[in-house]
C-alpha cells in the first residue's frame, strides 16, 4: 500500500522532472553524456527537495484546443502590443479607461492564473486586482469610452476563459459551459 | 541553400526594426499616457511585443542549437510580464496613484464602497477640507 502510494506519487511528478531535465539541457545547448546524468540529477534533486501539491486535479489536456488557445495568445499579443501603441500615439495623456469586475467560472488556483495571464495579453485589458475566494477579475481597461466598451470588454475576458476552461477543464464544474449563457445565471450570492 | 539565406534575411530585416518600433512607441506611451494604469498598458503589451519580435528575428540568424534558448527568453517573459503588471496594478490601485478623473468606471472602488471600506472617501473628504480652509 506504502510502495504504491509512494508510487503513484513518483508518476505525478514526472512532467515536472522531465520538463526541468528539458530545461537544462536547453541551456547547456548540448547533449553530452555528463549534460544528460547531470540534468537528470539536478531535476530528481529538486523535485524531491521542493514537491509541489497538484495544481489542478482531475486536469483533462485537450492538446488541439492548447494549440487553438497558443494561436489565439499570438494573435491577441500582436493586437494588443498595436492597441496599446496606437493609443499612445493618438490619445495620449487624454485616453480613458474603467476598472471592471468580471466574474469567473472556473474555480481552481491554475485556471484563475491562466485567465489572467492571458487577460493580460489581449488587447486593452490588464488584470489589476484578483479575488480568488469569490472569483472575481478586476481588470483595467483601456480605451473606454461608453458602457457599450465596458460590456464589450467584459465579454471579451469570458471569451478568454472560456478557451482556458475548454483546453485544460476539469470535470463537474464545467457543466454546460459550452453554452453561450454568461455567467450571471449561475451566480452565487455573496 | 541561397534563397534559404535570403528568406532568412528577409525575416530578419522585417522582424527586428518592427520589434524596435514597439520598443520604442512602448515608451514613448510611457511617457504619454497620464497614470500608472494606462502606462502599464503601454509596457506589458507593446514592450513585450517589441522583444519577442526582436527574438524572433535574431532566432532565425542563430545555430540551430542556440535558438531555443531565444525562445525560452520569449516564454519566460511571455509567463511573468503578465504577473509583474499585475502586482504593479494592485500596489499603484492601493497606493492611489491611479487617476481616478480619467475612469469612465472603477467598479472595484464601488465594491469597496458597498462594503464599508471606500477606497477614496477619505481622502476626498480631507481634500474637501482643505479646500475650505
């Protein structure tokens, strides 16, 4: 029971050791024998030295939709690099931007912090503030110029977490969140 | 093998003065943009866009076993741009130093209201005071 406990444990860390043996050996640029045993041994080293607990349990990656959501971030990120110019260029120091809330679905530390990287790097928004008990974004965006912008970027980071929830989601939370409903149906008081 | 090196070229020459550009309008909208919050903007995005396209085009110029490293460059600074920006956020929202006549809306200020924490009662109320001395 130990051994195979112990076990199971091993192979939950196998990504991060190969991804840290990956790691290494990428900075060594090199693939000698000493390179190869040394990374391995520094990775094994690591791990059990700092074990991290699981970030996401029950993780279903689904690798088309990973691929889907790395276009959509390049994208996103040559869009929002010229957003963000050109209202430097245009506007200036009489641009304008809001502060707002935004709702999540998803609930657990991994997701969160993927939405809002991700927030980030589409064009006009910036994660300024995280909630991470009631799940709520607070996201700086810019420009703003009426209350159609401001539903307008809200949607935009649902669009955002969507995607996140459909690459690498997780069971029963994600019930019916194919559905195009905004999330206020499901909202929790308080 | 020729027309390989001009593609490459090619790439290059298109890919690093781009990279530059964004570089530099990202900080001439330091400069331009009034707060905190929007210069942010200005930094996380079109600064970040300018390196990862300096990356790429340098990347293509490089030994193949040198490049990935590049690319390790644009994935570290693609995970922790987005982290640093929102630390800054949080700290300048916090400290105040946001302007608050440039929000068209600041819902996080109204939630604090709601809660009985104003984020900027107070010191508007002590403004006001000066104000009739």
């Amino acid at each position: 029971m130990n051994g195979l406990e112990r076990a199971r444990r091993g192979v939950r860390h196998l990504p991060m050791i190969a991804w840290l043996w990956l790691l290494w050996i990428l900075l060594w640029g090199s693939v000698d024998l000493e390179v190869l045993l040394g990374g391995l041994a520094v990775a094994l080293a690591l791990v059990a030295a700092f074990p991290l607990p699981p970030a996401l349990p029950r993780a279903v990656p689904r690798p088309l939709r990973i691929g889907a959501l790395l276009v959509h971030l390049l994208t996103d990120l040559v869009r929002s690099g010229a957003t963000a110019a050109w209202q430097a260029l245009r506007h200036g120091p009489r641009t304008s931007a809001a502060i707002v809330e935004v709702e999540l679905r998803v609930d657990s530390d991994l997701l969160i912090t993927a939405v809002a990287e991700l927030t980030t790097m589409t064009p006009g928004t910036l994660v300024a503030e995280i909630d991470r008990r009631r799940r709520l974004l607070y996201v700086h965006t810019l420009p703003v110029h009426d209350e159609r912008d401001i539903h307008h970027r809200k949607s935009e980071v649902q669009m955002v977490e969507r995607r996140v929830a459909r690459a690498i989601g997780h069971g029963e939370s994600f019930e019916g969140f194919d559905g195009i409903d905004g999330p206020s149906s499901r909202r929790k008081g308080g | 093998m020729n027309a390989l090196n001009t593609a490459r070229d090619a790439v290059t020459a298109v890919l690093l003065p781009a990279g530059a550009a964004f570089c530099l309008l990202g900080a001439l909208g330091l400069l331009r943009f009034p707060d905190t919050g929007s210069r942010l903007h200005a930094a996380a995005k079109a600064q970040t866009l300018g390196l990862l396209l300096v990356l790429v085009g340098t990347a293509v110029q490089m030994p193949l076993r040198h490049a990935p490293v590049l690319l390790l460059v644009a994935l570290f600074q693609l995970l922790t741009a987005p982290v640093t920006s929102q630390i800054i956020g949080r700290a300048a929202y916090r400290a105040q130093a946001l302007d608050h006549r440039l929000l068209l809306r600041d819902e996080l200020a109204e939630r604090l209201e709601r809660e009985g924490t104003p984020a900027y009662g107070q010191e508007r109320e002590a403004d006001e005071e000066d104000e009739g001395r």
